[in-house]
C-alpha cells in the first residue's frame, strides 16, 4: 500500500493518550508522596503534641483567691489559705516535696518541704493517697506571722513542686482593712 493513503489521525490520538496516561501516572506518584509526606508530618505533629501535654501535665493550677487573716496586734497577715490542683489529667504531684517561697518588697520567706507552717488539707481527695493527682484539691495553708505582710503590702507567692512545676500568685493587701478580720485577695 502507498504511504500517501495512510491516515495518520489514530497514531496521532494514540500518541495523545500515552502523554495523557504518563501525566497521570507522574500526578498519582506526585500525590502519594505529597499524602505520604503529609501523614509523616502529621504524626510527628502528633509526638509533639503528646511530648508537651506531659511536659505540662505536670502543671499545678491554683485556686484564684487567697483567703488571708490578719492579727489582732499590728495588723499584719497571720496566715494565708489557697487552693492547689493539677492542670492536666496527666499530672501527679507529690505534695511532701513542695516548696513555698513568698517575697515582699521587704523580705523573702522560703517554706521548704516538711516545714510545720505548712498545713495541708484535702478538699476533694480521690483515692486517699499522699499524691495529687486529676480531679482532686488540695487546700494549703500557710502560718506567715514571721513574714511580716501588712496592710497595703504586695506580695508574691510561689508554689515549687520536685519536678520543677512552678505556679505564681502576686497579690496586695487592701489598705483599709482592719485587724482579726478574714479578707479574700484576688
């Protein structure tokens, strides 16, 4: 047969539908590594998030008041009550290793653990141990007579446990108070 009676029009739609099928081929290839490397990320995404909750789920929340009494002599603050739990369901706090400091413009006061001016009450305990753990408070109560917090006076209070949690409370005393009265800081 002649070449001038081919008809060149199926070679040339065959030749269209090897291109479409090869850029089919490279977008499945392109997206199963898109979706690979996106599952990868998001599991890693997923290790982080669950290496910070229990880096922070050893986290203490306080209570946000401070209850405080002051004494009949000078009117200074005899001692200050506060509530303590966990911030996560993750958290176990031992409360025999606790360390409380509060400073003043005048002084420092650290109560380190086994201090008998500390005097801890459970308010909601779960399961009777001597650790804090989700769901259960704590009510800590703190004898300051020595610290010398006056009317007036602002203070901060930190709350250290053994795995280095830290929580902070900075609170003033109101000026106009008078003695052997209980007064709620904010």
């Amino acid at each position: 047969m002649p070449r001038e009676g081919w008809d060149d029009r199926a070679f040339t739609g065959l030749e269209a539908a090897i291109v479409f099928i090869a850029f089919i081929v490279v977008a499945a290839v392109f997206a199963y590594v898109v979706l690979g490397l996106g599952m990868t990320t998001s599991q890693k995404s997923q290790e982080t998030m669950h290496a910070a909750l229990g880096e922070a789920g050893s986290a203490l929340r306080p209570g946000q008041s401070i209850i405080a009494k002051l004494d009949n002599g000078q009117g200074l603050v005899e001692f200050m009550e506060f509530d303590l739990e966990t911030a996560t369901d993750l958290a176990v706090i031992d409360l025999g290793s606790m360390t409380y400091t509060i400073a003043t413009k005048k002084t420092l006061v650290t109560f380190p653990p086994g201090d008998p001016r500390v005097t801890i009450t459970w308010r909601y305990p779960e399961d009777g141990g001597a650790l804090l753990e989700a769901g259960e408070t704590v009510m800590v109560r703190l004898n300051t007579i020595g610290v010398e917090i006056g009317r007036g006076d602002t203070f901060t209070l930190q709350v250290i446990a053994a795995g280095g949690e830290t929580v902070s409370l900075t609170r003033t005393v109101p000026a106009g108070i008078g003695k052997n009265v209980y007064v709620e800081l904010f």
